[in-house]
C-alpha cells in the first residue's frame, strides 16, 4: 500500500532528532552529524547501486541529478541547520514543513498534476498542525527576521525537491543509482561550508550509522517505492507525520513533553493524513440510454 509506505518512511525519518540529540550529547556538532549521515549514506546506496549493475545515469540527466544533491540533499541539511540557528528550531520545522504547498505548486507548474479542493485543505491543515506541534512544547523560543524566513522557506523548498525528483525520474532510475551520484555532491558541497572536524567518537559514529540506516536510506528507499503510485502533493501530506513520530519518541526516551497546543498540532497532521489516504467518492456514470 502506497500510504504505509510513505506513513513508514515518515516513522524512519522521525527518528532523526532522538538519533541526532544521542550524537550531539556525544560531543558532535549539528554539522558534523548531518556530513557523517550523507556519507554513511552514501555507502549504502552506492554498495548496493553497485552490487546491481545499476551505476549508470544517462548524461543528459547527468546534471539534473548532481544538482538535486547540491540544492536538495545540501541545501536542505545546511538552510535547516541556519534556520535553527537563525530563529530556533520550532519556527525551523514550521517553515521546512510548508514543503507540501511548494510541492502543490511545483506539482503543478512541472508535474500537471491537479489542485484539488481535498488537496488543498490537506496542505493547510498540515501547516497549521505543524506549525501546532512546533510550537507546543515552547511558543517563546522563536526569532522572527528575515535570515530566519530566509533560510527556513529555503529548506522547506529544498524538502520539496525530494518529491518532484522523484516523480521527474519515476521508473527510469533505482533510487540507489539517483543517490550514488546525488549525495557526494551533496557532500562536497557541505564539506565546504562545514569540513570534517576530527573523528568523533564511537558513540557519536553509531548514532550517524544509525541515522545513515534509518533515516536516509531505509526511509528513502520506501518512501521513493510509495512514491511511485500516489501523487507528489499526497505523499508531503503524509510525510508530515514525521513531527508526530519524533514527538512521541522523544517523549519515550527523554521524557519531553508537548502542552495543549502540541496535541491540538498532532491531531491537525492526523486529520490531513485522514483527508489525504480518503478516496474521493465517485461520480456515478452518466446515463447512455436515449428515449425515442
């Protein structure tokens, strides 16, 4: 079922802020975390790009993939850290999660996909419950300014290319051929901006190895097979469940808790899944009959 799918990746992929705090608590920096998961990552699609034959990307897509990593896989991981730093991390996660109202629109404008009146109502209600769940546990803790809405708008765009990569490349590439090419540039270019700072240790690299195996590429791997059968603008709906996975990890290993607003934000998120996975209901068939 495409909906499981994509519900399971967001599960996989809420368990990056429990992985990341592990590996922070451990002496590594955000940077750094987001620099050993791309690379750990990238072994992973590129072993198993290479264990199937499957290395090969026509050149006229060449370039179009290499940027995908650059603006998608770098751009999101570095305007997200600037954005926490900006404006904090909740103000952080509302903006990265207007991704389904850019993913509506480049669905449109790239894709011909339809706006519909369910899709629409999906996408508000997500930012609301987003916007909800970020702010429960702290309203105070946000930074408004343009640097912030600069950065955060900018990841959110960046999360959006992921959905309309995967649907320009839709069964013509595995996904571990797209990212053998896509995240060492990714790498690169983060390396740039934030270079390798020693070796962390053994804790700080089994939280990385944890994160490189769930979130990137076991989360990928069957959001990108969900992907394949449902509209682009959908699956961001979905996957905005990963704030309500993080949450209720984070309450069971850290005791972190939301106040009324964070619930009201989670039952938003649950209500748009809820519009999204429900089938429009069918018009009935016109009538073929003529009278004499």
């Amino acid at each position: 079922m495409p909906a499981l799918c994509i519900i399971t990746a967001a599960l996989l992929w809420g368990c990056i802020g429990p992985l990341a705090k592990i590996a922070m608590a451990a002496g590594m920096q955000p940077a750094e975390i987001a620099l050993y998961r791309i690379l750990f990552g990238w072994m992973l699609f590129g072993g198993e790009a290479v264990l199937r034959g499957r290395v090969h990307v026509a050149r006229r897509d060449l370039l179009l993939v290499l940027g995908f990593g650059v603006c998608g896989v770098a751009g999101l991981f570095g305007m997200y850290m600037k954005a926490v730093e900006a404006g904090g991390a909740a103000l952080a996660s509302v903006l990265l999660y207007t991704a389904p109202a850019w993913v509506a629109l480049l669905s449109r404008l790239l894709l011909g996909e339809r706006l519909t009146r369910r899709t629409l109502i999906a996408v508000a209600l997500t930012i609301l419950g987003v916007a909800g769940v970020s702010f429960g546990a702290d309203a105070t803790s946000a930074t408004i300014g343009l640097p912030a809405l600069f950065f955060g708008l900018g990841s959110g765009l960046s999360y959006a290319l992921y959905f309309i990569f995967g649907k320009l490349f839709e069964g013509r590439y595995q996904t571990s051929t797209l990212f053998l090419y896509a995240m060492p540039a990714g790498l690169a270019t983060m390396a740039c901006f934030s270079p390798f700072a020693g070796v962390p240790s053994l804790e700080g690299l089994a939280a990385c190895a944890a994160l490189a195996v769930l979130s990137t590429y076991g989360a990928y791997r069957i959001y990108y097979i969900g992907l394949a059968h449902m509209p682009a603008t959908r699956a961001a709906v979905l996957a905005t469940l990963e704030p309500v996975f993080a949450a209720a990890l984070a309450y069971a290993m850290f005791g972190e808790q939301f106040g009324w607003l964070g619930y009201a934000g989670g039952g938003l998120i649950l209500a748009a899944v809820a519009v999204t996975i429900q089938r429009a209901p069918r018009r009935p068939a016109a009538s073929t009959s003529t009278t004499a």
